[in-house]
C-alpha cells in the first residue's frame, strides 16, 4: 500500500536546524513548491502564503516532505531568534482531505510521541481568514515529561490541508501559542470562501462482533470515487473495531447510527487511509487506499474485511489486493492522471 515515509509529527522533529539570517537558495525542485517575495513564502498551487517573519519566529528552510518536484506535500520550516522555539507550516494535498481527522490523528501521535504526562489543555475550532469555523486549534503542555508545549492548527482548503505546529520549552509557552495563533492569523488564502468549515470531533465506541472474511468479488472502479463519509465533524463517528498489524494499532471507523455505511481506518497523521465505501447498487464494499496526490483503487468486497483482513492490507499480504487494479494520480495544478495498476480485481 502507499504509505508516506514520514507522518508529518515525525517530519517536524527532522527538521531541526539552527536559525538563518535569510531563507537559503532553493533547488528547482523547491521553487517549484515555494515562490518567496521580500515579505511572504507563497504556495502557487494552494494559493496560499504566510509571511517570512511572523510573531517572534523567522523562515529557516523549506521545500518538499515527499513526492519531490510535484509541490503537493510542502513544509517551511521557522524559528526563533535561539532557535528555541520551532515551527513548522504544512500545505499538502491529501486525497482523503479532513482537518477534523487530521487533528485527531495528530492528537493520537502528539500523545503517543511525547509521554504520559502530556496534557491536552486546548482543542477547540477557531475562527482564520475571516471564517468563523475554518479552523482547529490544539495546545499540549508538559510533554517530554514536562520539559516541552507543542501546539498546532489545521485548516481545509479546497483540495489542500494546512497544518501548523509551533513547540518550544516550557517555560516558554507564552512564545509557543503568540507563534502559533500569528501563523494562523498570518495565513493568507487567495480563495477565503475555499476554507471548509470544522469542528473538532470526538470518537464514541460503537463495537462490532467480528464477521466471517470478506471476499473479493468485483473489479476496480475506473475512476476515483467519493467516500460516503461525513467530514469534518459534521456527523459523530464512533469506532467499531481495532486493527492490529506490523507497525501498529489503528481505529476503524464509522459514522454513528449507520449500519452500513463506509468505513475508514485512518493511518497516521499526514492523510493516509483506507476507505470501504459501499459499492454501486449496495452489492458489496469498493476498497480505496488514500494517500498525498494519489488514491489506490482496488477490488470490490462482498463484506467489510474481518480486522485481521485488514492488518493484512496494510502490512501489504493480502493475496487478493497483491496490486491496485487502478491508481489515481493528483496534480497541484488540480489534474488528475489515471493508470491501470494491472491487480487482481481487474
């Protein structure tokens, strides 16, 4: 399956380095992401920027996470004077796009990274660019074991998630939040009335006994398909099951009081996840895998996948989804490349 390298909490604590006195050069591939003027650092594609300086904190770096050159997964990187305190601006363009779910897998990841100490004090919406409920915003103090207060923010517009995460000593958490909320207060969007409204969401258990595997029984959709799934906080979900595979544990979700809705399992925290959206003619479960700038389509199941199935997709040994039976590539410009991935289900 197609997973990113880094989830993004781990990218943001790669990319320490000490203050610059000005943004070095960039590499095509870089300009390619970010247009820097005297004053702002711009993403053309997103049509979104923020200021060079902005509350105390100073551009040091930017560029590309993953999928070099095609300027949909970018971060700049600002820091204070001491380099203290550490930020980090995230414009990337997810094929499963949902700042009420991004700020929930960031949550999990903040407090699975740094300890049982960490509090959540802050984790509400907040108004940016003049939307009332364009945004969340989440604060955690005390973490590794009291010594840090890392806090963060997201936003969804149009295709593009923006995510900002500012952390520094404790003892300097007035600098820490002055950061983050003149980052948000900072953004600017070309396009204000592209910002999806938000809110964040809690997940309440909704258990379902274990059903018999699943089996594969239908081709590929040919094209991308839009998950049944309310985003955004806009509906309560409920988490019916866990998956237990090679490299962790994850949630399976579901909307509350839909019986056969989709599903997702969401697997990190930069936009990775698996989605079982009911098929055409509610003849079984269309498999999509989603990732930045590509969803993997695969076959359609007769039933959503026993949890121990679904370890097997994501540790990449299920015998029946080997290969995506077709790929679906994103554009920053918005185009969207379809390929036959040749799988089984086609």
């Amino acid at each position: 399956m197609p997973k990113r390298a880094l989830s993004l909490l781990s990218a943001v604590l790669a990319l320490s380095a000490p203050a610059f006195a000005r943004p070095p050069e960039r590499t095509d591939e870089e300009r390619e992401a970010w247009t820097p003027t005297a004053t702002t650092l711009r993403a053309d594609a997103a049509g979104i920027a923020l200021p060079q300086t902005v509350a105390g904190l100073s551009l040091s770096k930017s560029g590309e996470v993953s999928n070099g050159g095609k300027g949909i997964d970018n971060y700049a990187q600002y820091l204070s004077d001491d380099g203290a305190v550490q930020a980090t601006l995230y414009i990337y363009m997810p094929s499963y796009a949902d700042a009420s779910l991004a700020a929930y897998m960031t949550d999990k990841a903040i407090m699975a990274r740094f300890g049982g100490k960490t509090r959540r004090t802050a984790y509400a919406g907040q108004p940016v660019a003049g939307r009332a409920k364009g945004a969340i915003r989440a604060v955690y103090d005390d973490a590794a074991d009291g010594a840090l207060t890392t806090a963060a923010a997201f936003v969804h517009a149009g295709r593009w998630m923006v995510k900002l995460r500012v952390t520094g000593p404790m003892e300097r958490r007035k600098e820490v939040l002055a950061g983050l909320d003149g980052m948000l207060s900072g953004l600017h969007f070309d396009k204000a009335t592209d910002i999806h409204a938000t809110r964040a969401a809690t997940y309440a258990a909704c258990p379902v006994a274990d059903s018999p595997d699943a089996r594969m029984t239908g081709p590929a959709a040919a094209a991308p398909i839009d998950i049944a799934m309310p985003r955004e906080g806009r509906a309560p979900l409920c988490i019916r099951g866990r998956v237990d595979s090679a490299d962790g544990s994850y949630e399976i979700l579901q909307q509350a009081g839909v019986k056969d809705g989709a599903i997702i399992v969401p697997v990190d925290d930069a936009g990775t996840v698996l989605a079982f959206d009911p098929a055409a003619k509610g003849q079984g479960y269309q498999l999509s895998i989603h990732s930045v700038g590509q969803t993997d389509i695969y076959g359609v199941y007769d039933r959503v996948p026993s949890p121990r199935q679904i370890a097997e997709i994501l540790d990449g040994k299920d015998p029946q989804t080997a290969q995506a039976g077709t790929v679906a590539a994103f554009a920053a410009n918005g185009e969207v490349t379809l390929r036959s991935g040749n799988g089984p289900g086609r």
